[in-house]
C-alpha cells in the first residue's frame, strides 16, 4: 500500500480505506511527525514474564494495527532473547533505568506495563510524560489514588489510555454485553461469576507479595469476576459486601486466598462473585426472567464456551484475545474509534477493588458504591 | 401375587422375594396385625395444596411400595373431589380436628405432613402418636426445638420419619453424591449452589407469612442450597456466613427476599449460595481440582440436566420424584433398606438455617457450625 500523508488522508478515507491500518491524527507527543506514516502501531512492552512473553508477544505477531517494536526489562539475558527472536533492533531496547530515553524513539506509539501491579502507576505515568499512549495490565495499580494519577497523567500529556482488559474486544463478552443490553430475556435479576485458580507454585511469587501486588486473588482473578456482574447485568453495583476465607495461611503469608462479595444493583439485581487462588473455576452465570445465559470457561485465554437456556449453544471462532484487545487501542489511536477499556473502567473496578477490602476489614459491612456510569462503554 | 404371611416370609426371601413389595416387621404400633399382609402401604396425606395436588397424589399412583390411601383436608369440598377421583373410602378421609382417631385405621401406615411449615411439629407429633410412620415436608419445622420434638415423639411411639427431600432418591442428586464420595476429579474445593424462583402471585400466601412460613426464600428454596452444598462435597459444613438483600419490600412484608451464605469445610472446600423470591434459578456446580460437575436445573422437578468437564453429558431416565422418594421410605419400612433422608437431616438443616438468620442478624459475623456427620447418609 502508498503511504499515506497527511494531505490525502481525508479523500482515502471517503474512498473506505478507514479501516486499513494507518496513522492519523497522531498527537506530536507520540514522538513521531504527522506526516510520517506507519501502517502499524509501534508497542513496547515492559515487563517480559509469563504474560509477555506467553501471550502479548504472540499475539502482536499477528495484530493488523500494532507490532511489537520494543521491549523494556531489567534482564540483560531476556534483551537478548527477545532481540534476536522478534528481530527487534537495539535502540528499541530498554532498561528499566533508562526507560524515560523511549520519549526520543519514534518507534514506540504504546508501551504496555506489564509489571507486578505496583509497579503500573510509575511506569504508565512515565510512559504518558514521554509520550505514548498507554496500556496497563489489569488490575490498574493498586490503589484509586494511582489511578488517579495515570488518568491525569495521560491526559495532561494527551495520550490515549487503556488497562489490560482482554475479554471486551472478544466475541463471548461482547454476546454477554449484547444479552445486557438487548435483554432477550427480560430484566436481568442475578449474576454469579467466579473467576478463580488453584495456585500451589513459587511461594516467592511477586503475586504472593503485597508489596508488590497489593493483595492477592481479588487483585488478580477478582478484578474479572467484577467485570462479569458489570458487564453481565450492563450496570455499576450500587453497593457491595465481602468475606474473606483462608485455608492455607502458610502459602498465602500476605495475600488473601479467597473472597466472595454480593453486589446490589439499582434495578433489584444481585451479583455474587467468589474469587480465590484455592480452586480451579472459571465461570459466569446471568439469569434473567424467562431465561439465562452462561460462559464456562468465561474468562480465560480461551476458547471460551457458553450457551442459553433453550439448549442454544453460544459459539465463535477463537483468536487470541489479545491480539484482538491491542488492534482494538490501536484503531482507537488511528482511526478515532471508541475506547472499549478506558482508564476509568480500571479506575472504577479498583474502586470497587477497595470497598471490597473495606466490607471485609468491617467484618461483612455493606459499602455503598456511588459509580453512576463510570467505565461503562456502551 | 398370592399373599405371605410371617410363616412364609424368611423362605420367600430366601429365595429372592426381598425387592417385592410386602409387609414384614411392622411395628405394632402401625395399626395392622403382623399377620395381616398388605402389597403397598396406606399413604395419607395431611394438606391438600398445590403439592399434595400436582405433585404427591399423582406419584402415588405410580410407586410400587405405597399409595394414597387417605387424606386429611379442612375442606368438605376438596374431601368430595379427592374421595371421587382416588376411590378414598369415608373411613380414610380426615379433618384437622379428628385427625387423632387415625390411630384406629389400619389402612393407613404413612402420614406424609404437606402443610404449613409452622404446623409440620404439631401434625407429625400427632402422627407419631397414632402409630403412623412420618414424612415431614422440606423444611421440617421453623426451629430447632420442633424438630428434635418431632424426632423424639418418633423414636418414643417406634415409628420410622423422614423428611420430604424428594432428591436424594433421583439419579443426578445420586450422581453428585456419588462424585462427592469417590472424587473422580479429585478434592472438591469450591461448590455454588443457587435455588430460587420470582414469586409474584397471591401476597396472601402462607409462604410470605412468617407465622405460617418461619422464613421466607431460605425456609423454601434455601434448604435445597444448603442441601446442595453438604452432597456437593459429601461432608457438613464446619461455619457459615450469610447476606440478606431487599429490592421488594413492599411484597416481602414479612419474609426474607434474597440471602446469600458461604460456607466453610474442613478440608478447605468453600460453598457458596444464593436463595431467593426475586430471580429463577436452579444450580449446582461442584468444581474440584481436575474437573468440574453441574447440574442446571439441580433441584426443580425435573427433568434435571447435568454434565461434566471434559464434555460428559450427565443423563438419565426421568420419573416422578416424590414416587421414588415414597417408594425408597416404604422400602425402608418393609425391608428394613437404610433411611436415606432421616430426621436428624432436617434437623441439621434447620440448625444450619437458624445459624444463617444469626448471622444476618449479627452482620454477616461467622456462626461456627459443630454437625459432624449428622444427617449425612452415605
């Protein structure tokens, strides 16, 4: 394909080449001039563990929008790897002491955080001061405050922002928003969703550490069970209550083992959800009037699987959901198409994430949530 | 089938006669002569509502061991259509009034009470009392206290009583026990189990009266969750958490709409249920460490449907119930098979109730639980 400039932009675009990959309307502080073209996002990534390298390096082989162009870790060894692997050139390698240099690289339009979760609010608000645009692995940060200061920081340097959320741009999630939103079978009353794994490896593990992962399975596989009553019922809780449960204290030292939390919704609805590091379930149920509908697994890498009551089988052809998840930012950076996964949807959850901990250091006490729309991308 | 008389029984059994249906061993106390030999017992039903109307007379005119015999009714007009469309002889039909000279009809062996919740202890007290064997309806009273009554005035007038929990005779509940006990997907490590339906009709309905109910989704569907948990996992829970939640109060002037309890058991499995007024659903999902079993619906009448991790579909033949529910007691009776629902489950489960109430009552505070194995039927 031509490159595409600046000054012809416009006519292709009503000729419907809008949705070929190209770039538009980049702000400047991506560090690349308007008028050169890329027909593909430049994505570093920073932090090359299980998820990187298992997952979003596989999957930024085959995104339309984006191509992995760098990578950020503080292993001399993993550099080399990954350099030779992805044939990814030296100036686009980063140290994590060095990372701030990444502002004068035009090869890098996202940097995607995938760092133990304390570490997201310091690496995303130092990507948006050189910037890039931003993704950061879920959960956010850990706390409301440090979303706060990403959000902030995004915007003030007038970067486009999105948190880990894989399952909004994959086509399970999408046909449980749609049954939200359609309501084929009537009002939604109750969501049940648990979103849990046995875990029994490393105990040095950064997720077993507070410290550096800021609590332990709600933290991880809860902030999905979350999403599931949200997006399940298409409404933000209006109240939450929770109870923590430990049955291996050696393990988990520092981390809660398993959490459930019951959801109130405007409408009269329920969520239920059980999060855990103690048992293998990956589940959503949403039950309506005259009928419910159900994901098994529901929120891992997939395939997924799901059906309604009637005995219909909900099925889709499976591609990687994060391939899928980062074309989706890249489009929304290119071609000015909605941001499925805003900062405020990880903002809101974290919210949720702390009433959840509050309800449980107050021994099961209601919190009232006052969210109103916050996060929710119809 | 020519008739046996005692003389006869130990030889017929010799030869293999056990599974037919006879009379052997009964108490005294039942109202017949030892010698005087019956094909199926005499049922009575005590309440004839919605129950006793679509669900129990019809059963008994398919069990094999029992049949509808006798009814107690406070309506001349359902004594008419009854008596007509059974062929129940004047002599078997009752009042709650002359209930009592029951002790004099040899025709009636069984006494299944289907009233009220807050009239199960005075009817089956005087069941027991007239030498009838009980079935007390699901949940066997509104406290602890009338079901130990209930227990003692059986054990007193050496007669046999169950409690109506129509599923520990069906296939798929069987099933689940089953994988309870031998663990094919290893140890049980978390069980959900939601039982509920939207009631709408009549706000006159003794259901949403406390005084006639004792409760309201928990003392209805809440004691199959509860169930559900304790064959989910084959052990009774060591404590418990619960939740209450309003969205109709206005309908639900005197009883509970919604509650959500956790449980906890001492090998580290968590259970996990929702019972309610205000949503249909009808679940049970056991997950263990290599797979998963659910039953979707778990505890309606059927037909239930179940299946497996790994693709299994769980299927077997449908039939009523409450006729192999009827039958299993009879057998119980004629040949001395194990009681696979006695008292003592009722009990449990009704202690397990009152420490559900307490806990909301007191906030959601965790009520320690100390059942051993009681009720549990292996």
């Amino acid at each position: 394909m031509k490159p595409i400039n600046r000054r012809t932009f416009s006519k292709k675009l009503s000729q419907g080449l809008a949705g070929t990959a190209l770039v538009a309307g980049m702000p400047l502080a991506c560090g690349m001039q308007n008028d050169k073209i890329k027909k593909k996002l430049g994505v570093a990534l920073v932090g090359l563990g299980t998820y990187s390298t298992y997952e979003l390096a596989p999957s930024l082989q085959e995104t339309k929008h984006c191509q992995l162009a760098g990578i950020v870790t503080g292993s001399p060894e993993k550099e080399k790897v990954w350099a030779e692997k992805y044939n990814i050139p030296k100036e686009n390698v980063y140290n994590y002491e060095n990372f701030d240099r990444i502002v004068n690289n035009p090869a890098i339009d996202i940097v995607y955080v995938v760092l133990p979760n304390s570490m997201h609010a310091d690496f995303c608000i130092r990507a948006a001061k050189a910037g890039k645009h931003v993704i950061c692995e879920k959960p956010m940060a850990v706390s409301v405050t440090e979303c706060d200061a990403i959000i902030q920081a995004c915007e003030k340097a007038n970067v486009k922002l999105s948190v880990g959320y894989r399952l909004h741009s994959e086509p399970y999630t999408q046909e449980v928003k749609r049954y939200a939103k359609e309501k084929p079978f009537g009002a939604i009353q109750y969501v049940s969703a648990d979103a849990a794994y046995f875990s029994r490896s490393n105990p040095e593990q950064w997720r077993l550490n507070r410290k550096l992962s800021g609590g332990g399975a709600l933290m991880n596989m809860g902030v999905y069970a979350i999403q599931s009553v949200i997006y399940g019922t298409g409404m933000n809780p209006i109240s939450v209550k929770a109870q923590e449960f430990s049955t291996r204290p050696d393990y988990f030292k520092d981390t809660d083992e398993t959490i459930t939390a019951q959801f109130e919704f405007e409408t009269g609805a329920i969520g239920n959800i059980m999060t855990s590091h103690s048992a293998n379930i990956n589940r959503l149920f949403v039950t309506s009037e005259k009928g419910w509908l159900e994901l098994n697994p529901a929120n891992n890498y997939g395939p997924l699987s799901g059906r309604t009551s009637g005995g219909k089988e909900i099925k889709f052809p499976h591609e990687r959901q994060q391939k899928l998840q980062m074309d989706d930012f890249s489009k929304h950076i290119l071609m000015g198409t909605t941001n499925i996964v805003p900062g405020e949807m990880g903002k809101r959850d974290m919210i949720i994430v702390e009433a959840i901990y509050q309800s449980i250091k107050e021994g099961g006490k209601t919190i009232p949530l006052d969210l109103g729309t916050m996060g929710i991308v119809s």
